[in-house]
C-alpha cells in the first residue's frame, strides 16, 4: 500500500526523518508549491524563488536517488494551493492511506496536518543539534531561560571547543572581544555567488510573474539553490570571512553590506546544510590555527546556542507566542520599512539593502529597524509580519523569538534579560551610517537632534515602572535623574514632536 512522504520547502535534507521511515519503492514523495505558502505573508520575491529553485532541484535529486516524486508546480491547473489540499489531492490520485511527515518548523502548518482527515505519522525533525525533549528538559525549573547556560549546556553534551570537560581557552564566551566598531578598511571578503542556471531562470521567470508587486528585487538573483553550492558557500565564508567573523560581528558600513559574515541562514533554514557539520568546519579552522578563537567560539555561539535556543524557546511557548505584546505597543509600522522616504541615513540604509538583498546581518536588524520599533512603539506583531517577509533566512520559528523576544521585548523578558534600545551613539560607534545623515547623531535635542536620541528617553520613561528594578538598568535611569528638569522636558517634549510627525505622515 502506498504511503505519502511530505517533503515541506524548508525540509530539503536527504537525512529528513520522513525519508529515512519511509519506503523508498512503495511510498510516494510530495513536494508541493503552493499559494498559501508563498502568500502568508508579503515574502520578499529572491525568497520565493530560493524555497521554489531549492524544491526543484531537491526533488530532482531524490528522483535519480531512485525516490517516486509527485511534485506540483505552482503554476499546476490542478493545484489546490495549499499543502493539506496537495496531500489530499495525492492521496486520492494513488488511493494512499498514510502521510509521514516530519514535524513543519512552524505552528500553523503543524496545526493543518494535524486536522487531515487521514492517517499522520509525525517524525520529529532530526535536523537540530537539541531535540524539542533535550531543550524542555532543560527548561524545566528554571526561572530564567538565559541563552548563555543553554550554550554551555550545549558546548558540552557536543564536546565543541571543548578540552578534557573545560571549554578551550578557558572561557566560555569571548564576546567582550568580538565588538571591534566598524573597521576603516573595506573588508576584503564577499559571499559566494551563483550564476542562476537554466532551471533557476526558469523560476525566476514564474517569481517574476507572479510576484511582482511584492517588496524586494528578485535580480540580480546569486543564491546556492542545491547542497553542492550551499557546501561551497560555508567553505568560502571559513576560508575568507570566518577569521574577522569576531572582530567585525557587530560592525556596519555602507560600503560593505556582509562584512565577514556567512550568509549561511537560507541554507540552514532549508535544510541543504546541517548545524552541526557548520559548526564542526568552524572548530576544525581553529584547530588548523586558520581562525582565532574568538571567531570560531562567537560563530558556533550563534548556531549552537542562538539557533538551537530560539528553536527551544518557539517549541515551548506555543502558538500564542507571536501575538505578545508585553510592553503594550500599537503604532504602525511606518512606510519607510516598506522602503518610504525617511532621513533616518541607518534606516534607510537598511532597508534599501533588505530590499535589494533580501539579507541585512544581525546588527542591522537588532539595533537599527529593531531598534527604532522598539523606542518608537510599534505594534510587535507588525513589525513581525515585516521581518518574516523580508528576509530569505526568515521561518517563524526563528524569526519570532528574534523579533518579539529579543528585539521588541514583547514576551515579557523571556529572552532578553533587558530591552536592546540605544541611542545614536551607538550606532554611530559601529557603523559610518550617521556621517551622512539628515539628523545630528551628537544634538540631543531639537529639530535636527538624531531620532534615537530622542525616543530613547521616551522609551525609558514611558516604561519605567516596568524596568526601573532592573539591575542592568539602573545606570540609565540614574543618568536620567540627574539631568535638569528643564533638559528632560525638552527631550521628552521633542521626541513627542517627532513621533506626531511620524504619526501625521510626514517624511522623519
Ligand atoms: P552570521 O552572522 O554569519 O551568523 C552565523 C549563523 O548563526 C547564521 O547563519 C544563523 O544561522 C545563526 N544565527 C546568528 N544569530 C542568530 C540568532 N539570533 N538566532 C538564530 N540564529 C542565529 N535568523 C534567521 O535565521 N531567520 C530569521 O528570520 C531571523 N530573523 C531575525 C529577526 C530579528 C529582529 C533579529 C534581531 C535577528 C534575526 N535572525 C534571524 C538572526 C540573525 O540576524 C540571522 O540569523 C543572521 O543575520 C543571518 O545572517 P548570516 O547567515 O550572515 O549570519
Ligand atoms: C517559504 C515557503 C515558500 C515561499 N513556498 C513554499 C512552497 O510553495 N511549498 C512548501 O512546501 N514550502 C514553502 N515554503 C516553506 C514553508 O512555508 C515552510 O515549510 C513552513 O513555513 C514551515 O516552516
Ligand atoms: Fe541613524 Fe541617528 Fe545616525 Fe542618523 S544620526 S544615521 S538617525 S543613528
């Protein structure tokens, strides 16, 4: 008796646990593209066309494997335009009886296989380096879940960067190291880009079609859409980024929009690399004496313990999490996100590179459009829905716990233990961004007074009976006291003035 095998867009691994239950003979893989996954949110077109090249070929693959592959294309007549539908439609076609399934990476999907009205074999997905169970067992108890204790935890169940039960080099963390301002060099390392070849265009073409009136720039298109690829793109970015990847971690500049990060996320989130094997390439450059400690330990720290722990964290909290709204905020997201005129230089900066990219690196995303969400007080799920859009890496179980939790503090603290706001200082010591900006990143006050300035007073304030206890925010508001009174009603008047004017529409 036949047996469906689902392979979702983000589940393009040969070792999927789906495969591996199922029959190579006697079941029938399903591959489907399909409108409601392409249309849950706006996704920015270099997206869709990753997920759909990357589908084509993975398919392809498992049929000179020898697999049976039914694979709808988006533009099928047949199509039902939704997985639930595609696996029903294929079910009757081969009169199946049985779907196998690896657990989808987000709630909503899980939720609609769960209501087939036909037998489902749910795997879990193997493709993490902590299981659902590992990351519950882990939280049990606790009342704080810190990322930190996580990755230790983690360092040493995997035995990377790790010496006789003692991490290498004696410290955990090297983050203290790995906070060099933005450099005045133009780094000399670039991502690995891939000609698109005859079936790429071939997608391109329907994305083009199709998805035209979505945000982002479909060309010029130089994603790895295969495993081979993705495997030379890690291999690039060890042999070239990876030894600066600390130093230059947080650091932004105009001229260069990757500095020497990996560019590996697309390929993570869709399966055609594995965390692990990432991770061990990293320590082996070290061991090699090629990368200095603090770049391989921040690297593996972001996989190894960021990815896995978000993971832990969307599992754990439930399908809810992406509606919280701890601080109570409700503006809208202003039109600059959608890449409207602003004067914000940092702002508009990263946005043009979202849209022309698909891609901004970490700091942008935290401390430059996470950041002015936050001091301003836009609504968490708005500005979730942007960020599941924009980016090419961007699955929910990975992009909420970026978005509501560590950027927007909307989870109530769970992820982070103080709210990521900073004023144009920082982004000023990072990046070359405020140099040619409308605003004055160095006025605290007045009409030409650099926004972040201004809104993060008003954040603090506005929230003070929330975050005056804390502990790492007492040096804050103790800055704030001892400020004259007619200074912080100047600040607070004027960036009440500039969120009018955000309100009112006017070009901030
Ligand atoms: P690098 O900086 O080179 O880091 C290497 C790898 O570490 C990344 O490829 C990624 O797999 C992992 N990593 C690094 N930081 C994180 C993190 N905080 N959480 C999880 N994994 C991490 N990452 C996504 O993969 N998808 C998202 O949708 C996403 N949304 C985000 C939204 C916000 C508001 C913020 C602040 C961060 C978000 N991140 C997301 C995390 C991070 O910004 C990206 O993983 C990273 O920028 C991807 O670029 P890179 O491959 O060059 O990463
Ligand atoms: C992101 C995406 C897109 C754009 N299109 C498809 C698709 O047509 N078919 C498919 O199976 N998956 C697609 N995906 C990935 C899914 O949205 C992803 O599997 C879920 O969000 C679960 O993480
Ligand atoms: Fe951004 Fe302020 Fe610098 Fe302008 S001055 S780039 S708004 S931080």
């Amino acid at each position: 008796m036949t047996r469906l095998v689902l392979v979702l867009g983000d589940q393009l691994s040969e070792t999927l646990s789906a495969l591996q239950a199922a029959n190579r003979t006697t079941d029938l893989v399903v591959m489907a593209e399909v409108a409601d996954e392409t249309e849950y949110v706006q996704h920015h077109p270099k997206k869709i066309a990753l997920v759909l090249a990357a589908m084509r070929k993975f398919a392809q693959q498992l049929r000179d494997q020898g697999w049976r592959v039914a694979y709808s294309r988006l533009d099928d007549p047949d199509n039902t335009g939704s997985i639930p539908g595609e696996l029903l439609r294929r079910a009757a076609e081969t009169e199946a009886q049985e779907v196998l399934a690896t657990t989808p990476g987000e709630w909503r999907l899980i939720d609609a296989l769960r209501m087939l009205p036909i037998t489902l074999q749910l795997h879990s997905d193997t493709r993490f380096i902590a299981t659902r169970e590992d990351f519950a067992v882990w939280a049990k108890g606790r009342k704080q879940l810190r990322m930190e204790y996580f990755y230790r935890e983690m360092r040493r169940k995997t035995g990377l960067l790790m010496e006789a039960g003692k991490p290498i080099g004696g410290k955990w963390n090297y983050d203290h190291d790995n906070r060099k301002p933005a450099p005045d060099f133009q780094p000399d390392a670039e991502p690995l880009r891939f000609a698109p070849d005859k079936d790429v265009q071939e997608v391109l073409t329907l994305v083009q079609d199709r998805f035209a009136g979505h945000f982002g720039e479909l060309l010029p298109f130089a994603f790895a859409t295969n495993r081979t690829q993705a495997l030379q793109a890690l291999e690039h970015f060890i042999t070239n980024a990876l030894p600066r990847f600390g130093d230059y971690q947080d650091a932004m500049l105009r001229g260069s929009r990757t500095l020497y990060h990996a560019l590996i996320a697309p390929y993570l989130n869709i399966g055609l690399l594995h965390p692990m094997e990432v991770c061990r390439a990293a320590e082996a450059a070290f061991h090699a004496g090629h990368a200095p400690l603090n770049a391989v330990e921040g690297f593996i720290r972001q996989i190894l313990g960021w990815r896995e722990y978000v993971r832990g964290i969307y599992l754990l909290e439930g399908p809810d999490y992406v509606t919280r709204n701890a601080l109570g905020h409700s503006r809208p997201l202003p039109d600059f996100y959608w890449g409207g005129e602003t004067r914000m230089s940092c702002i508009q900066l990263a946005v043009a590179q979202t849209r022309e990219d698909a891609y901004a690196h970490h700091i942008q995303r935290l401390m430059v459009t996470g950041n002015f969400a936050l001091l301003a007080g836009i609504d968490p799920h708005a500005l979730h829905e942007w960020y599941l859009a924009v980016y090419a890496d961007a699955f929910e179980w990975v992009e909420a716990p970026n978005t509501i939790g560590m950027s927007q503090s909307a989870d109530g603290g769970i992820i982070a233990s103080k709210p990521y706001v900073s004023s144009g200082a920082y982004i000023d010591r990072m990046s070359d961004y405020c140099k040619s900006c409308a605003y004055d990143v160095k006025a605290k006050t007045g009409e030409t007074a650099c926004p972040f300035n201004l809104l993060y007073w008003h954040f603090l304030i506005r929230h003070r009976a929330r975050f005056d206890n804390n502990p790492r925010m007492g040096n804050m508001y103790r800055t704030w006291d001892r400020m004259e009174e007619q200074r912080k009603s100047q600040v607070l008047a004027d960036a009440n003035a500039f969120l009018s004017r955000l309100d009112s529409g006017e070009i901030c």
